[in-house]
C-alpha cells in the first residue's frame, strides 16, 4: 500500500471507525428472515474489515466489541421477548439480562477482531484473507464452545440464492466462507490501486471471486434429479399459544389439534409437525398413546 493509501486510513479518526463497526454490526443481521435482505452479508463485514485496517490489536478489539454489539443486540433481540413476555420477568430485569447477554456474546467478535489486529492488521495487500479466515474460524468456535450458538452464521442468507450451490460442498461454514470472499474480495479488490506494479496484488481477489460466481453455475443441477412420482407432503402448525403450550394438562387438547388438523390433510406421503409439537419430554410414554388421544376427532377443539 502506497504511503499516500496509508495516510487515507491513518486519518480516520477512532471514532468514525467505531460507529463505522457498530453499524455494521446493527445491518449484519437484516440479511436473515424475516427482512432477507442478502447482500448485507456481503457489504457489512467488508465495512467491519474496512474499519479495522491499520489499527492496534487493541483497537481492533474494541471495534469487534462494538461491531458484537450491533450484531447480535439486533439479531438476539428475541432473548428479550423470551424472558420478559414469556418468563415473565419484568422490563427492567429482563432488559439487564438481555444486555448482559449481547455484551457477553459481543466478545467473540471482540477477540476475533484483536487476533486480527495482532496478526494482520498491519501487514500487506492479503491482509483480507487473514480477516475472512478468522471470521469462519470464530463461527465454528461459537458452535461449541459453552454448548454453542448456532444462531447468526453469515452463510444462512446465502440459501435463498444461487450461491447456495455451495452449501453442499460443505455445509454452512463454506458458504459463510463463499460470502467473505465474495464481499471482502470484492472491497479489496476496488481498494487495489491499478499501476502495472501493482497489477498481481489484483489477482487474487479477481480469481476468488470468479471462481465463487462460477462455480454455482457448473453445480446447477448436480445434487439431485427428480427419481419416482412426486410426494404429497402434509404441513401442520397448531398455532398453540406460549402461555399455554406447557400446561401439563392442556396436553391431550394440544395432541388431539394436531391430530386434527392432520386428519384433514388426508392421504399424505410425508407429514411434518413443527418443532416440539409435543410438548412433553422425549424420554416420557409417547403421549400419543394415550386413549384420550387415540381417537383422532374430525374438528379441532379449542384450547
């Protein structure tokens, strides 16, 4: 990078930078349902980067906080419903453990931004490659480490478009990979001066980049074919409500509607109930035995 690039991101101020990561961090998650707005997981961890060039580890730590606090206080929000609305906690003291929640989250942000900061962040034009490789590493590191939180990955907006072809290849994780290259490379790329001599620092994002634009188009149609008649696939949701789905004695009202509602589907090839449908514990007699339950009605009672 010329001296006259480092004087551009030398002269942001600390504070630019910071709400630069912040709003970053607040965007990120408008990218997953409901708003689906998927190129947000592409520009907004590439502002994330932008913001951290050429700082200390130290700063850099800082500004994974912040960005951490923007990301998972608009992506976790529901912990908030969850523990006032249906824990019944009050505002204040579900407010607080909310709080408690996304700056404790906003930590692993925080130490990948400082292992960036240490590592690469000051180091040459492949810099970005050291960001989008911790980004997947801390993604995996957040799947298991205190049980996990699978919540949040950057792949996930991904599978409603076409470079969903990569979700295959492998899973999630390659897909969270496929939207950095794509974003940060894309970032890095426009930011590369154009002299001949620094033609080759150019290389590398471009070749990233197409091969993550055509690769999708080579697997199109390469993981499945249709084999056989069409399925008739049957979708149940109760519609049970939160304050009244665990009373222990609303369970044979709560089976029978589900069961109800199935019955009206008719002849079915594959019927899918929602998550905990059954509200009772998996090691329990299947509740569906019951003789309350065994008798399927043609109307659905009301709870």
């Amino acid at each position: 990078m010329s001296a006259t690039d480092r004087g551009s991101f030398s002269s942001w101020p600390f504070w630019l930078r910071a709400l630069g990561a912040l709003l970053a961090g607040g965007l990120t998650p408008l990218a997953f349902a409901p708003f689906d707005l998927w190129p947000l997981a592409l520009l907004m961890p590439a502002l994330f980067w932008f913001s951290l060039k050429r700082q200390s580890a130290a700063r850099c730590g800082w500004l994974g906080w912040l960005f951490g606090l923007g990301f998972y206080g608009v992506g976790t929000s529901w912990v908030y419903v969850s523990i006032h609305t249906y824990g019944n906690a009050s505002t204040l003291l579900a407010g607080l453990l909310t709080a408690a929640f996304v700056a404790g989250m906003a930590l692993f942000s925080a130490a990948q931004g400082w292992m960036f900061g240490r590592l690469f962040g000051r180091t040459g034009a492949r810099q970005w490659l050291g960001f989008v490789g911790l980004w997947v590493i801390w993604e995996w590191v957040r799947s298991w480490l205190l049980t996990g939180f699978p919540w949040l990955y950057l792949g996930y907006p991904l599978l409603d478009t076409p470079l969903a072809a990569w979700a295959p290849l492998g899973g999630v994780w390659l897909a969270s990979l496929v939207a950095l290259l794509l974003g940060v490379g894309s970032v890095q790329l426009l930011l590369t001066p154009q002299p001949p001599s620094r033609r080759n620092e150019r290389i590398l994002p471009a070749a990233l980049i197409s091969l993550v634009l055509l690769v999708p188009l080579l697997l199109q149609g390469a993981w499945t074919k249709p084999a056989g008649e069409p399925l008739r696939v049957g979708l149940v949701q109760g519609d049970i409500p939160q304050q009244l789905k665990w009373q222990r004695d609303l369970l044979p009202d709560i089976l029978n509607r589900y069961m109800g509602l199935s019955m009206r589907l008719g002849d079915v090839d594959l019927l899918i109930w929602p998550e905990t449908a059954i509200p009772a514990p998996w090691d329990a007699p299947n509740p569906i035995s019951r003789p309350s339950c065994r008798r399927c009605p043609t109307t659905v009672p009301a709870l």
